[in-house]
C-alpha cells in the first residue's frame, strides 16, 4: 500500500493529494540534483534562519517505495515562494468537523486545535460541525476490496469548504474520522490541500486507535498534528520540501511519513514566518510546551533550537 504526492490542474486550481502509487525508480543518480538544491537553498537563507541549519538534516530521498523515488518534485526555493499572494485580511485558520469522532479522538483534535495555534502562531476556531448525512451518497463509497468508508475529498473541497470559507481564513481545513479517496482509482489518502484556494481536508482514520494505549495516544496525535501542519503548509502555498527533513516532504507510505519530523526546516520556517510574521522563539517554546505535556521526545529538538537562536 503506498502513498504518493501529484500536482494536477483542477478546475483552476492547485491541488496536492497524497495517496497510492504503484511506480518506482531507482534515485540514486538524482543525489546531485538533490545536493545543489540544498546548496542553493541554504545559500538564500539569513539569520536566523541560517543559525538553524547545523542542526537540521539534509533531504535524503529514500528508497524505491518511497515518495521522492515516484514524484521527483523539483522542490521551492523562497524566492519562488515569495511570489505568491498574501493578504492581512486572513488571520484566522478554521476547522471544519465532518461526521463523528470517538471520545479519544475528540482529545486529539482539541490537542492539534492547540498544536496549530501554536504552529502558525494565529487564532484557530471552529466553524459548526457537519454531519456524515450532510455528505451526498454520491460522495461517499465503501472501498470496493477493503470495505473502509470513505469520502471524496474533491466533493469536500468544492462542495462544503469552498462556499462557506470564511472571509478571514488563512486556511479552512476539513477534519473527518472517515477514510478519504481524491477519485476512483486511488486507494486512499491522508489529506488533499489546494496551494491556491486555502482549502484543504485531511482524515484521522489511518492514525491509529487512541483509546488502545497511552503510546497509540502519543502516536495518533503524532500523525495527526503532521499532517494537518503539512496540510496548511500546502494551503499557505508551500510546495514539498526536499531540501532538508522537514514535515512538509512528501511521503508515499506511513513508514515514510512516521519518519518525518513534526517540525519546519529552516527554510520552511523562513517561508511561513514571511507568511505569517511571528516571533520564532515564542512559538518554538510553545509547540516544546505541548510537546512535552504529552510525553514527546521531539520537544528536546525544539529547546536545542531555541538555544542555537539565543546564541548558545
Ligand atoms: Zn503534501
Ligand atoms: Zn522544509
């Protein structure tokens, strides 16, 4: 079972899914071109951005199953960033609830509300619950091997996001327990953000049970808070990193992405904080805080930064 990452035109607008990909080829030629985009990347880099590089790893494209191997993005450099539109008018970033959650899913979705507050440093709400009936029947299928329930993410973004974004939305995200599917032919995927329209949906079904123990607790909001950061990294329009390890690379499978860091690198950082200014120590000591109310690891990576930026 794989996942991959497509650009595709869709009725004028940018869309990133990942999913399933059957293809894969050997990238071990493609270290070169990975290198020099590195190279060019951390070239564009200042402080403090910079002071951030020695501790972060560079982008290692993984093997034949994994996502670099199948899609070959080119990356973004800030400077190709930059040239996208912001507005002061978006300040707010909102969750939309699709159909029900479990009590310890509803835990964790307070815990990520929080988590992104603290990511993109920006008030995050939500916006009234939709029930699963609410969803047309044409939108929603029983996956014909496996019998997982599942949405059309395209019918969410278009049909639900789309006229009820809020004037004020930096991103307006769809969040579901139910398994998602971008279009027939594709197994699943765990989230689909447009890089243009500031919408996006992204599903909890494949982050674990959170009731099972206090480690699958960790875990499925582990999973959870990546990819709904990665997701609005898309929606501020964030391409795949492949410069560093980063959560806004691509990943083809879960393996994959469990590999990948919860937090920015460097120049993802760079981007975001161009997107929405904010004071960097403050937020990396905010996400330690909640890393480290449950019991995370990755929250000691957060402290080394905040020392590096002080100059220790
Ligand atoms: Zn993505
Ligand atoms: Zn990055």
């Amino acid at each position: 079972m794989n996942r991959y990452v497509v650009v595709i035109l869709l009725f004028s607008c940018i869309i990133i899914t990942c999913g399933q990909n059957e293809h894969s080829l050997n990238v071990s030629h493609l270290d070169k071109k990975l290198q020099k985009h590195h190279f060019d990347i951390v070239n564009e880099l200042h402080k403090p951005f910079i002071d951030l590089v020695k501790i972060h790893q560079t982008f290692h494209p993984g093997g034949p199953g994994d996502w670099y191997a199948n899609k070959q993005e080119p990356g973004q450099t800030f400077y190709e960033y930059k040239q996208r539109k912001k507005n002061e008018a978006w300040t707010t970033i909102y969750i939309q609830k699709i159909g029900q959650f479990s009590p310890e899913q509803e835990k964790i979705v307070t815990l990520v509300t929080r988590y992104i507050g603290a990511f993109f440093q920006v008030p995050v709400k939500f916006t009234k619950p939709i029930p699963l009936e609410k969803i047309s029947p044409k939108a929603r299928r029983v996956h014909p091997s496996w019998g997982d329930k599942q949405i059309h993410t395209k019918y969410i973004l278009r049909k639900i996001l789309r006229p009820r974004r809020p004037k004020d939305a930096i991103a307006y995200i769809a969040l579901t327990s139910y398994d998602l599917y971008p279009r027939a032919s594709w197994n699943f995927v765990y989230g689909q953000a447009s890089l243009v329209n500031r919408v996006g949906v992204f599903s909890m079904y494949r982050n674990g049970d959170p009731a099972e123990s206090k480690e699958m607790f960790r875990l499925c909001f582990s999973r959870t808070a990546k990819t709904a950061t990665h997701e609005i990294g898309h929606m501020l329009g964030i391409r795949h990193c492949i410069a560093f390890d980063c959560c806004m690379n691509g990943s083809n499978n879960r393996s994959e992405s469990d590999k990948h860091p919860l937090w920015l690198c460097p120049m993802c950082l760079n981007k975001v904080n161009w997107f929405l200014p904010f004071n960097i120590t403050k937020r990396y000591d905010e996400l330690a805080t909640i890393l480290e109310s449950l019991g995370l690891n990755q929250q000691k990576f957060l402290r080394k930064s905040i020392k590096l930026l002080d100059g220790k």
